[in-house]
C-alpha cells in the first residue's frame, strides 16, 4: 500500500518516511514522486487545523492515501504573547517563511534576550490522515519535550533548524551531535504512540 507523505520538506519526509515504513505492508511515496509541486497554505490558527487541511487537499490532488504532519511549539520562558505556536518557521513579525539559518538566527537573539537555566520547548506534532476514496478521516497528537543547550551546535542543518540548539535530555548534547542510530531510538521512542493509532486506522481504512 503506497502512503503519501505531505511535505516539500526533505528531512521531515526522511523521518516519516522511515516511521511509517516499519508498518508492514506500506510503502511511503513523495509529492516530488507524484510530481505534485503545489504548495497547500496553512491557513488555521492551530497545527490539528493545518494537518488535516493539508491531508484532504494532496490527497484529492493524488488519489493516495495522505499524511500530513503540522507542528507547533510552546516554551516554558517566553511570555504567552511571544510564543511560536504554529509559526515554528514563520516566528517573525511578517510571518515569513525562514531559512535554517536565519531561524538559529532568530534564537540567538532570543536567548541573549532570555538567559535564565532550564528553558524547555514543549512540541505538539499534529498528524492527520485522509483516504480519498472514501473519504474516511483521522488523526493523532504527539507531546514532546526538549531541552535548550548551552552551545548550539554548528553543524549544518537540513530542514530540522531547532536541532542545532535542544537536546532529548537535559543538559545534554543537542540533536545534531547524536549519530543515526541514537537519534533512531529516540525517534521510535517519540512517535511510538502515533504508529499505533496510524497502524490501527490504516487497517480499517
């Protein structure tokens, strides 16, 4: 069963691509696959909103089964006026969309701003699950907390900027600097609870 993965964005694809590859019998295929070069805006104020708006339309455009994953994401220092929320990549003031760079950029400047010990950023991945062919619907929150390094790290990033500055523990590594393998175990550990509902609904649909 080919799944569609709903993202331009190649790392967020490589991620879940490999997730949902550990489902037996499904097999992830890409916008880029289906030659879908279109991009559905994210016109709600909350990332549950966004994921299934973006499920529903690649898959009316594909015919295909279609996950969408939209993230959004809280601090435990930032006033509640000045939090990213679903502007995970859009945290400015003209909301445009940023580059890797210019987001570690911005994080610079907000930790200058903000310098107390112990900042945590709590995620809410929001994936969302559509079959065109019967239109059945479904979907899944995941909660995941990281924690602020102390150096961020200066290795490059590709589509996942916020890994250069937290790690999965406190006072630890940041998420660049963990290898494959580690970083795999932690990913499995995360999106356990999502496979599960995924896995379930893809049965029934």
């Amino acid at each position: 069963m080919e799944i569609l993965i709903a993202t331009h964005n190649l790392a967020k694809l490589g991620r879940y691509k490999r997730l949902i590859e550990g489902i037996a019998g499904i097999r992830a295929v890409s916008l880029l696959n289906l030659g879908i070069t279109e991009k559905v805006d994210e016109i709600f104020e909350t990332n549950s909103e966004n994921a299934m708006h973006k499920a529903v339309a690649y898959g009316k455009m594909s015919g295909k089964i279609t996950l969408a994953i939209d993230e959004a994401v809280t601090t435990n220092f930032l006033p509640e006026n000045e939090q990213p929320g679903v502007y995970v990549r859009r945290f400015g003031g003209n909301k445009k969309e940023l580059t890797d760079r210019e987001v570690i950029d911005v994080w610079k400047k907000i930790y200058a701003q903000y310098p107390q010990k112990n900042k945590e950023f709590i995620w809410n991945f929001a994936a969302a699950f559509f079959n065109p062919e019967n239109s059945a619907k479904g979907s899944c929150l995941v909660r995941q907390v990281s924690y602020a390094v102390e150096k961020f790290s200066k290795r490059k990033t590709t589509g996942y900027p916020m890994s250069a500055i937290m790690s999965p523990v406190k006072g630890g590594k940041s998420y660049l600097e963990f290898d494959e393998k580690e970083l795999w175990v932690i990913e499995q550990e995360n999106f356990k609870g999502f496979l599960e509902v995924f896995g379930s609904w893809i049965e029934k649909n």
